[in-house]
C-alpha cells in the first residue's frame, strides 16, 4: 500500500496577521511557516499506519504546490518521516488550480490511500481535498477523525452533526482528516533531520491549472470595546447586563 | 563569514523548542520536589538529543557543535535540569569517549549511548578537589589486569540515574596529575555506593550526588588512552563541555528575557504597558544586547571547534561571559515582574536559581578568568 | 445563469435554522440578480417541512429520496445538486458551511467549473465581478474574494444572515436521478448523541478550560448548560487531557463556533482558541489572572475563581429564568 498526503505551507498559527499599506495583500514578511496544522495531523497518521503495518505499507509520500520557498516546510515533513516529496512548482493560486495541479501529478502513481486536511488554516477553503477527489474520480470521506486499516479494508469515523459515523471503504480512497485523528504532531528526530536532505524531494514543473477564485482585499477586524468588568461577589449584575444592555438573555 | 543557520540548524532549533514545550507542564513542579524528569528524559532519548553529535556508525545523529549548542541553548530556556543531564552525557562522557577511546571501546559504549539508553556521568570533582583538579585524592591502583578504585565524588549529575561513569583516579601519586588516569566503570558495579541526594539551590530536577567507591573493580581495558592520560583527558573534556554550558546559560538569559518582554508587554502601570516606561524599556535592550553578544560567543566557539581550530580561549570566555550575564539578566527579568518575579509561578525566579550554578560548575567564572588571562599572556 | 440554486441540508427530515438562513440569502441574491430561488432536498423530508422553504422566499424545491439517498453519500449527493444545477441554469449554488457542505461542494465545483467560497460572512459585495465577503485566518482578517468563473459556489457560515420572510408560493418536484451510482464505501455504524444541542446549532455555549482543575469539576458547567439550554464545549487542553471528548473542543484545530453567546470559563484565551470562538456575539469571561488575553476578546469579565464564582453565577440565572 501507497499513502499520499497533501501538505500545504502556511504561517504559524500565532502568526498576528499584518496588511500590506493597501490593504490588498497579508505582509506575510518575517513569517514564521509550517506544516498547516490538518496536513500535519494526517501526516502523523499516515507514519502511525505505516510503522504499525508490519512493512504491508511500503511509503508515505508528500506533495505539494508552492515556489521554492516553501522547501524547508516539506523538508521537515521528510525528518518527521515522510519518505519522499513532491514540490509542484507553482504558487498556489486558489484551492481549484491546487487540487487540479495536484490531480495531475498523481494521476498515473496509484496511491492507495490520499490523506488531505480538513482545511488549512490561512484562508479556510475546506476545499482541496474534496475537489481533488473529483479530479482524480477518486471515492472520499471527509470529516474523518480516526482512521485504521484492517486488511483490504479501510476503517473510518466520520464526523456528523451529533455524532459520527463508522464507514468502511476499499482503496484507493481519499480521507479528509480532521481533529483526532492523530493526537499530537511529531517532533522531527535529530537522526531524521539529518536524513531529511538525502531523502528524494522531486520537483515537477506545473501543468498551469487556472485558479476561478482570487482573493482581492482585506480588512483588519473591527476593534472590540473594552471588556465591562463585574465584581466576583455581585453575579447578579452579570446576569442583569447580559438582560438590560446586551440584550441575549 | 557567514552567520547564517542551515535548514537544519533552524529545524534543530525548532525541534528542541517544541521539546522544552512540553518540559513546561511540569517544570515547576518538579524544581519543587526535586523529581528526576525519568518520562522526559526518554523522550528526550527518542528525539535523538543524546547521542545528536555521536557518529552516525555508531548510532548517533552526527551533528556539529553548533547544532548542539542550539539544542541546549533552546531547552534551557525552560528547563536547565533537563539541559544538563543532556550536557554532561552529551558534551563530556560521549565526546570524551568518542575522541579519546579506543576502536573497541566506542564500539563497545557509544551505539547505547547515542541512544540514551546508557545515560553518562562525569565524576572529577572530589571533596576537597574542586577547581584544583590536580590533587586528585581517590586511588585507581594497577592490579595487573585491574585496577581498584578507592575513594570519593563530588557533585556528580545523574549519578543515580546513568549507567556509565567516567571516572578521573590517581594511580601514580609520585607522578602527580601525570599519574591520574580516566575509567569507563559501570556504574553497578559491586562497591559503588552514592551519598544524599544534594539538596540544591537550582536544577533541582537533576540528580546529584556524591559517590564512593569501596574496592571497585575495573577491567584496565576500560582505561581511556595511555596510563597518565587522565588529567590531561579531563582537561580536554572540560573544554568541551564549556561550550554546552555557555549555551545552557545563554538559554537561561534568553527564557528570562522572553519572559520579562511579554510581561512588560501586558503589565500596565500608571496607565501605560510597563515596556513603555523607559525604565524597563532600557533594561530589556541591555538584556537583549548581553545574550546576543554572549550567543555570538558560544556560536564561535562552536564553529571552531566544529572546523578543527583551537577553542579553548573562545569556550572559556563564552562561558565566563554567558555564565555572569545569566545572573545579571535573570535579576533584571526578576525585578521587571516586581513581585511576581519573586514567586514561583512567573518562572524567573528558577531561572535565576538555575544561573548561578552556572558560574559555578565546569569550571568557575573565576577558573575561566585564569584560562583566559594565561592564554593571553602565552600569545605573542 | 440568474438563477440560484440552495442545498437544504436535512437533519433527520428536519431542516434547522441554518437551512433557513441560507434560504434567506439565496433567494436575495437571486432577487438582485432577477433570477429564481431553488432548492434541492436531498433524502426523506415531509411536505409540509419542504413547503416551509417557501415562507423564505424559496418558489421552487427539488427532491430526491431512495436508497441512494438514505445516508448522506458524497457521490450521489453531489451528482444530483449537479444535475441539479444544469437542469435550472442555476449561476449560483448555496450551501451552508458544514461538514456535509465541506464534502460534496468542492466536487460540485469542479464538475460545474464553479469558483467556491468557504464559509462566506454575508451578500456579494458585488455582482460583477462576483465578489462576497469571507473570514480568513480564522477571524484574525476579512478578505473580498472575487468569483471569475461563471458558476460560483458559497457555503454560508452560520449565524452570519438573519431570516428574512419574503413568502412565495412553492412547487415541490422530483428530480430524475441516475440509480447506479454504487459506491464501495458502506456506513456499518451510526453513533449520535440524543437530546443534546448541537455545538454549531447552539445560540449559547458553555466553555470550560483548565482553569477547571479536573473533569470532576464539569457539574456546574453542566448546570449552567442547563439553566440556558446551552451547548458545552471545551478548550484544547482539556480536549487533550481527556477532562472532556474531542468532539467539544472549540478553537482553531477544534470545531468553529458562532453562537450569540459564549461562557469562556477558566479560559486564559490562547490565540488559537479566540480564533475558534471569535465570531461570537458576545462573550463572557471569567478567570483568576485580570491579564489573561481572553479578557481582551471578551464584553463582559470576572476576575476570580471558576469553581467559586460559577455556582454564584448558575444560581443568579435560575433566579432570572424563574422571574421572566
């Protein structure tokens, strides 16, 4: 079996989100990037299974659509134990020409099973994974927060309003991960780091998928008021301003 | 010149910040109790931290000084018990071993060491052998195919819990420090018995002990180099292990510095954030400028060391100069938190604990002022 | 292409508020683009469920039931909204942003070519170019997304569009389906929570963090639930400290939510968990540290003690909900 996952490159998530003076772009400068937090947790996953698979899981691969710079993300990706990577060379330009480009490159390389995250967590798409499927006319399962393989079957939870549903699927199959499905990202090995740069990182040159979307101007948030501060011993003014002033209760 | 860190340098970085992380949780707790961090030492293992710099025939990561001068420097900012478990194995009994010891020996030691399976201890100092490491009193006497230790330790971290002392013993009391020589002894051997566990000021987390040893057999091939290498294999080990040192206490200046910047940049007092008075604004540029400079140092002599040139002048004075700015940028970072410095839940407070130690051990401040002046003086 | 063509996601045959809101949205953007408002009904919902579309301006609703539409199947699903799509010259697709949306709109899009926005905050700020309003980085922006291609695909967020009643008149018709779409994924198991609300249903939500100390100390959180006819939910190391089930843990890598009203209680506010909960009318905080960060994302605040003040606290608004 060939796992696949799709990681995507964005800035730490305690990044403080700074505008460019006309508001057309984010100031992305003196950014710190990582593994998109979803991708990361499936990517954990994946090494999870294959460690436990008694070798009938022969490689976790990466790919991914970005320029050049976003190399030292895949190559932590490779210490953290991903066998091999694929770089797209192409700035990611919406989800739609992300998941084509991706659709593309993967097309011919029967991956049995494609780990995707729900949603990066710069601009919230919760879209590639899905819309990759559909390029590839691949079966898919999102909102999928535990997944194990028992034999030729391929064991998911997914998430529902209320609960959740257990699904069995055969590969080749596309899971859209989310939270659980693995508890904790991997910290990379000194050993890993330093297998990291012999590890195969393969640039392949874009197909030049078109992006429908495009994202034009951007507002900070509206500044909140001060917090209204109430005394511990007087619960009852609470109670009062949420009735009297906020009116919510 | 270039002062630019590698992809892996900077990965390094963040893999041993991510690692101190989770030394938080418990960090404080366990400087209370004086507990040994056992669960985080074996992560520490499993992450490759203790055999990073070892050669990679021999299981380790292979890594330059630098990098693990940076993996120290990150892990100190939390937790400086936790570095220094990881610096005595690291940067003076597996170095010691891997630079000194026989083809047999590293074959024999090192593949458990680089993966902290053996964990290392470095006993020099004695009771009344401190900073005067010549008058060494406990005995290795020749046996033939022996030797038998007699004596005491001082000071010893993780002589509870390692595996592997080195030991520094005088064979030849006539030849003076030409006579000591160094023993790889497992530390269960029979005759080996510790004192109390010391009841330290800082670093509490980390084990130390004295030891005593009661006719304790050690097989002569477990003797590092040639009869009477011992004093000057100390020596050596000791300028090695400046370096980790420097960088611990580099960290411990920067985890108090981070701190004291994001409380002054909540803290309000007469209606403005504290990092606006100039007061505290001044002393957190001074703070900032100390550990720049005293990381600078630490990094030189690393890359030295890392490109076969002489370091002990440079290790000497990043210690000296990393150790006393600890201590000056820890009171700061104490007294811009006012009295919440002062207890234990601001951490700085430990911090501070844990920098003097620093212009203690491997070495005093006082010591590396001798190394640093006779150096001097010897150039032309 | 003037018409706009509504997911009506149902909840065992019941459509919730949120189906109501994107009702509402859809059919005013079809209005300002002269078109009709559709909806397509997937699954068993009753007449009377499917007609009350109609109070929010819906003239028209879809349906499809059988087997192929029993359980939620992402195949079938989006190959009927589709088919759907083409058979009205829908221009614009509506769906509320769910889990349900998350998995079958990014495969509408790419069979319809349609550009798609995620959880959209309101209307299009413009037509041409197509242009509508989202949240990016989980609340730390808002960003204007232009739609160039000439389907465009929103998922709503919820809470972010009142109802607005424009009734029409309603025909309700069956959509012809394809019945071979087999699928070799098999749901074997189906687990819910019964009589519990829903965390992204829920207009109140109780949030405990670890000021908490322990999951024993959950009672008065519970409580205070109750008292409300809230939902509880919980931060990330709670989540991970196993104090309470991932499915409660609120924040940026947790679930996202928007209610009128949210309890952070014992919360220090850690950006990662205000991204999660930002959207929130209003929010109340308590905590023991007067600098904790929730205090800065929070209306109304108390400086003290969870597990002292709470009790107080629950008992106040049973004296409230009793008088009124």
């Amino acid at each position: 079996m060939k796992i696949l996952v799709c990681i995507s490159n964005v800035p730490d998530t305690t990044t403080r989100i700074k505008l460019s003076s006309d508001q057309n772009a984010i100031d992305l400068s003196n950014v710190q990037w990582i593994i998109n937090p979803w991708d990361e947790l499936a990517l954990t996953r994946a090494l999870e299974l294959k460690e436990s698979s008694g070798g009938s899981i022969e490689s976790v691969s990466i790919i991914h659509v970005g320029n050049a710079g976003s190399e030292a993300t895949l190559r932590k990706a490779l210490a953290i134990g991903a066998d091999d990577a694929m770089r797209v060379d192409a700035a990611p330009a919406d989800a739609y020409a992300v998941a084509h480009e991706i659709a593309e490159a993967v097309k011919d390389k029967n991956f049995d099973l494609i780990l995707c995250g729900i949603e990066s967590s710069d601009y919230n798409g919760s879209a590639m994974g899905g819309m990759l499927a559909e390029f590839l006319n691949m079966e898919s399962v999102s909102s999928v927060s535990k997944l194990e393989i028992e034999g030729a079957e391929i064991k998911l939870n997914r998430e529902i309003a209320g609960g959740y549903e257990v699904i069995a699927a055969q590969a080749p199959v596309i899971a859209i991960v989310q939270k659980g499905i693995a508890i904790e990202p991997r910290i990379p090995s000194m050993r890993g780091i330093m297998m990291a740069r012999k590890k195969p990182l393969v640039v392949v040159p874009a197909t030049g998928a078109k992006a429908l979307t495009e994202f034009v101007h951007y507002t900070p948030p509206q500044p909140k008021a001060a917090c209204k501060m109430i005394a511990a011993d007087n619960p009852a003014e609470l109670v009062n301003l949420l009735h009297n002033e906020a009116k919510i209760i | 010149m270039n002062f630019d860190y590698t992809e892996e340098h900077l990965m390094i970085k963040q893999a041993a910040r991510d690692f101190a992380r989770k030394l938080e949780a418990d960090v404080i707790e366990r400087d209370r109790t004086a507990t040994y961090p056992t669960a985080h030492v074996k992560e520490m293992a499993e992450l490759g931290f203790l055999g990073m710099m070892i050669d990679p025939k021999y299981g380790g990561g292979g890594m330059d000084s630098l990098s693990y001068a940076i993996a120290i420097e990150e892990i100190s900012k939390i937790d400086s018990s936790v570095a220094v478990i990881m610096s005595v194995h690291n940067s003076l009994v597996s170095y010691g071993v891997e630079k000194y010891g026989s083809e047999e020996q590293k074959q024999k030691f090192l593949p458990r060491m680089a993966t902290g399976e053996h964990i290392g201890a470095f006993l020099l100092s004695e009771p009344e052998a401190g900073s005067d490491a010549t008058s060494q009193k406990t005995l290795a006497e020749d046996k033939g195919d022996h030797y038998l230790l007699n004596g005491t330790k001082n000071w010893i971290t993780s002589a509870d819990n390692s595996s592997i002392y080195l030991v520094i013993a005088q064979t030849h009391p006539d030849k003076k420090h030409h006579g000591i020589n160094v023993l790889i002894v497992d530390r269960h051997s029979p005759g080996i018995s510790l004192g109390a566990h010391e009841d330290k000021m800082g670093m509490r987390s980390s084990d130390t002990h004295s030891v005593m040893f009661t006719d304790v057999k050690v097989p002569k091939a477990n003797r590092l180099g040639e009869d009477g290498f011992g004093f000057t294999f100390a020596m050596k080990a000791l300028e090695a292990g400046r370096i980790g040192i420097a960088a611990q206490a580099t960290g411990i200046a920067a985890g108090a510095y981070e701190r004291a910047l994001h409380y002054s940049k909540e803290r309000k007092s007469f209606g403005r954030l504290i990092c606006e008075h100039q007061a505290i604004a001044f002393k957190l540029a001074e703070m900032y400028l100390k550990i720049e400079n005293a990381r600078n140092l630490v990094h030189k002599a690393a890359w030295l060391k890392d490109n076969n040139k002489p370091y002990s002048l440079a290790g000497s004075m990043a210690k000296l100069y990393a150790a006393d700015i600890a201590m000056e940028v820890t009171t700061e970072a104490v007294q811009i938190h006012g009295g919440y410095g002062y207890v234990k839940e601001y951490h700085v407070e430990r911090l501070m604990r844990e920098a003097k130690l620093t212009q203690i051990y491997e070495g005093t401040s006082e010591i590396q002022k001798i190394v640093i002046s006779r150096s001097l003086i010897k150039q032309k | 292409m003037n018409n706009v063509l509504i997911y009506t996601e149902n909840f065992d045959g019941k459509f919730k508020k949120s189906i109501y809101e994107i009702a509402s949205y859809g059919s005013e953007i079809a209005r300002q683009l002269g078109g009709q408002a559709i909806a397509i009904s997937l699954g068993d919902v009753a007449e009377g469920e499917l007609k009350s579309l109609g109070t929010f301006g819906i003239s028209k609703v879809l349906t499809a039931s059988g087997d192929l539409f029993d359980t939620f199947q992402n195949l079938p699903y989006a190959a009927a909204i589709a088919q759907a799509a083409n058979q009205e010259n829908a221009g614009v697709i509506i769906f509320s942003a769910s889990n349900i949306a998350k998995a079958i709109a990014p495969r509408v899009s790419v069979k319809l070519k349609a550009g798609m926005v995620f959880a959209a905050t309101g209307l299009p700020s413009n037509l041409n170019p197509f242009t509508v309003p989202k949240k990016v980085f989980h609340g730390k922006a808002f960003a204007d997304v232009v739609v160039g291609s000439e389907r465009k695909i929103i998922s709503l967020s919820q809470n972010s569009f009142g109802l607005r009643e424009h009734p029409a008149d309603i025909v309700i018709e069956a959509l012809p389906t394809e019945t071979s779409t087999a699928s070799a994924i098999r749901v074997i198991d189906t687990q819910k929570a019964s009589g519990k609300i829903l965390l992204n249903d829920a207009e109140i939500i109780v949030s405990g963090g670890r000021g908490l100390k322990s999951a024993d100390n959950w009672q008065p959180i519970e409580e205070l639930a109750e008292i409300l006819g809230a939902a509880t939910a919980c931060s990330r190391p709670v989540s991970d400290e196993g104090w309470r089930p991932h499915s409660e843990h609120v924040g940026q890598t947790g679930k996202i939510v928007a209610p009128n009203l949210y309890f952070a209680l014992g919360i220090s506010g850690a950006i990662q968990h205000l991204a999660g909960v930002s959207s929130s009318k209003v929010i109340v905080a308590i905590n023991t540290d007067k600098d904790a960060p929730i205090f800065e994302a929070a209306d109304y605040g108390i400086v003290g003690d969870v597990q002292k003040v709470l009790p107080q606290l629950n008992d106040a608004f049973r004296k409230f909900k009793a008088e009124n």
